[in-house]
C-alpha cells in the first residue's frame, strides 16, 4: 500500500479489489477517455462529466471560462475525480450476484487554475491527444481570443487509489445445480467507420491519427 492510501482513498467496499499502485491510476487515467469531477458549491454536491489528460503526476481538464464548475477551481476548490473503465459484464446464477468487470481510478486533491503559457501549452496538447493520439499535430492549434475563453484546471494525481474487479462467477454453492447459463460478457470499445464533415475540402485524406485510432494502420 503506497502512501497515496489516505483516510479518504482507502477502499473499505470490497478493499481485496484495491490497487494502490500509481502505475495502475495512470493506466486508467490515461485509457478513460472521460472523466467526473465532484465538487461542493454553496452546499451542494455536483458531478460533471469532462475531458481529461494525465502528464506526469498531474491531472488536467478544461472547459470555457464562464462555466460554474471551472470558476469555482479559481478559488482552490478541493475537488474529486474519479475515472472508469467496463471491460465485462457478469452473469450470475442469481440475480444477487450479477456483477461487472471494471477497473477505476479515484483522485482527491485541490484544483489549481493554469495561467503559465508554456503549460496550458502542454496541457492542450495532452487533452487533445489523449482524445485522439497524434491530432494535436494535424489540427489548427488555439488562437488567442480561443485561449481566452478556456479555462485549464490541474489536478494533482497525489492522494488516490483504484480498484480493479477482475473475478468470474461467484455463484452461492447449491445454484451451481441449477439450469441457468452463467457467464462473462466481455466489453469493448470499438470505433466505427470515420464520417466526413460536409465541407472537408476535396482531396482532404483521413488523417493518419484517425486511421490509427480505427486500426487501418
């Protein structure tokens, strides 16, 4: 257990499932490709579901500047991220013991506002990759009024646990008899067939980070 296992990350459901390893947070991270911020805002509890991007030990995410959830972050707002991955679907003799293979990654930490240009730099570039790997380089990058209006928040990847459910069926003993097909049921995501924007320009190719993301190279 590494000393990113607090009071507040430490997994008491189920804790055999926990993985307090920062290399298991960074592959979820770096895999899921949204995220849900929770925050409090004048009493209340929000969720928010956004984009996100992990470089190094930091944890950003973006957003306009006017939105409720990012001016909140100016303030320092202590906030928590929690990220997901369905890889299966459990299928169980009884219906209590249906479950799901999942792997999922928690941060607790205090958000800080990017002003410094070279790292909102680095911090558009790795949201927009870790979208879709290579666009940053294709795409036009951000103009100055673009720039103005967004607002990057980071996350530092301190305090954090995961928790991983790899386990197959777990069926009480005497329902072993029973005629009930029970199973895994694995999930993929799988991208389609890429659909030109109306207006692409004639002679304008698939790029090669979308071909590279639907498996053409």
């Amino acid at each position: 257990m590494s000393d990113a296992s607090t009071e507040r990350t430490r997994v008491r459901r189920i804790p055999e499932k926990a993985d307090y390893d920062r290399a298991t947070v960074n592959e979820i991270l770096d895999e899921a490709l949204i995220c849900h911020v929770g925050f409090v805002q004048d009493g209340a509890p929000y969720v928010i579901p956004t984009i996100h991007a992990r470089v190094g030990h930091t944890l950003y995410f973006h957003g306009s500047a006017a939105s409720r959830m990012l001016r909140l972050m100016k303030s320092g707002a202590h906030v928590t991220v929690t990220a997901t991955i369905l890889d299966g679907i459990v299928a169980a003799r009884s219906v209590f013991h249906h479950s799901m293979h999942y792997r999922s990654a928690v941060i607790i930490g205090q958000a800080r506002v990017v002003d410094e240009p070279g790292e909102r730099g680095v911090a558009f570039e790795a949201i927009t990759n870790a979208v879709l790997p290579g666009r940053w380089e294709e795409a036009r990058h951000p103009s100055r009024n673009e720039d103005k209006a967004t607002l990057l928040v980071a996350v530092p990847i301190e305090e954090f646990s995961s928790k991983v459910s790899e386990k197959d069926v777990g069926d009480e003993p005497e329902d072993y008899a029973l005629p009930i097909w029970a199973g895994v049921i694995p999930l993929t995501l799988t991208p389609g067939t890429p659909e030109p924007d109306d207006r692409n320009l004639d002679g304008v190719d698939v790029p090669e980070s979308v071909r590279r993301f639907i498996g053409e190279e």
